[in-house]
C-alpha cells in the first residue's frame, strides 16, 4: 500500500521560505506524477503544482513567481518550496500521487499545517 | 483562473438523491473531459469519488456518478446516506499543464 507522509516546519515567519517534503514508502516514485494541494483553514481546496518522476514541473500561474517541486527518487521524496511567505500561504499542505484530475489522486498524505505567522 | 463555481451547501433525506453541479467556463470544464471528484470528511484528507467526469475508482459505490454538459459538470449521490455528508470538490484540467479546484460544497443528509 502506497503511503505518503509531509514533514518540515510548522511555523514560518513572513517574508521567509516555506519548505517541505514528502516521503513516499510502499511504492516506486519512479515513473508516476506527485503533487502538492493545500487547503487554507475553514478554506477549500488549491492546486499548488506537481512534478513527475523525471524532473518536469509545472505550476499554479498564480504562485508560479513563488513556488518550486523537486523530486529526489534515491530517497523516495519530492519537496516543495515557497518564497516570500505572507499569512494567506497558512494552510494544510497535502503531498498525493497523481494529477488533480485526468486519473485524479488515490493516494493523500495526512496533510501538515504550515502556519506564517511572526 | 479562478475557482470553479460550485452551490456552497445542498442537502437531501436519506434515500433521496442530490446533484452537486460545477460550473466553470470553455477553458477548463467545458474544454477537456478530465472532471474529477472528491469528498472530504472534516480532517480528513480527500478521497476520489470520480475521474474523467465520469470513472469511478475502484471501492466507491455506484452510488456516486458524474455527468458534464457544456461548462457544467455534476456529481449525483442516489440513495443519500449517512456517511455521505461531507465536503465535495471538483476539479477540471485548465490547458497548459494547470488545474483549478472548485470551491467546494457541503452536503447534509437531514
């Protein structure tokens, strides 16, 4: 069974780098696409981006001034990272295996709250 | 692009059947077959109920069903159940390798 599981700091301050990563057990990440989707409090859903296996990412037009996904496959992980943080950024950080929709997403980590806050 | 339009709440007996329609434009919904759906209970992560406006994945009860018609996309629930009151988001392919979610609704089952 595909687990997957975010990990980094709950707190950032504004104007600083929000980073976090995903570890994926139970499955390859070879050869599959993996995405970041967050989710404001009280809020719905928002695409931030994915990458696939071989490095290609793409990104949400409104945070793509901001944000970056890398993978590396020799420790199951890929990563996301987000300049200039203000409060709006608050939010449940999800990793899940897939794209939104064409297929959709199976697979969701448990989600992390990262909190902008100084 | 902005988020897809969805009613911010709808509800049904059990029993009854409920449709939750996504309305976005020719650039997202109305261009591309790659609706997909998904509940979510509070805290929870998300779970796909549906892909490709209208694929169900394995273990979600026939239940559940999508449709689209022009720039609208639905999602049906027939025969509401307990279990079935949660949060339901969609989400189109919007061209050029980016997504949009739509801004969710909640289901209750009275």
């Amino acid at each position: 069974q595909v687990q997957l599981q975010e990990s980094g700091p709950g707190l950032v301050k504004p104007s600083e780098t929000l980073s976090l990563t995903c570890t994926v057990s139970g499955g390859s990440i070879s050869g599959y696409y993996w995405s970041w989707i967050r989710q404001p409090p009280g809020k719905g859903l928002e695409w931030i981006g994915y990458i696939y296996s071989s490095g290609s990412a793409y990104y949400d037009p409104s945070l793509e001034s901001r944000v970056a996904i890398s993978v590396d496959t020799s420790k199951s992980q890929f990563s996301l990272t987000l300049r200039s943080v203000t409060p709006a950024d608050t939010a449940v950080y999800y990793c899940a295996r897939g794209k939104p929709s064409l297929t959709g997403v199976v697979y969701w980590g448990q989600g992390i709250l990262a909190t902008v806050s100084s | 692009q902005s988020a897809l339009t969805q009613p911010r709440s709808v509800s049904g007996s059990p029993g009854q059947s409920v449709t939750i329609p996504c309305t976005g434009t020719s650039s997202d919904v109305g261009g591309y077959n790659y609706v997909s759906w998904y509940q979510q209970h509070p805290g929870k992560a998300p779970k796909l109920m549906i892909y490709d406006v209208t694929k169900r994945p394995s273990g979600v009860p026939d239940r559940f069903s999508g449709s689209k018609s022009g720039n609208t996309a639905s999602l049906t629930i027939s025969g509401l159940q307990a279990e079935d009151e949660a949060d339901y988001y969609c989400c189109s392919y919007a061209g050029k390798y980016t997504y949009v979610f739509g801004i969710g609704t909640k289901v209750t089952v009275l």
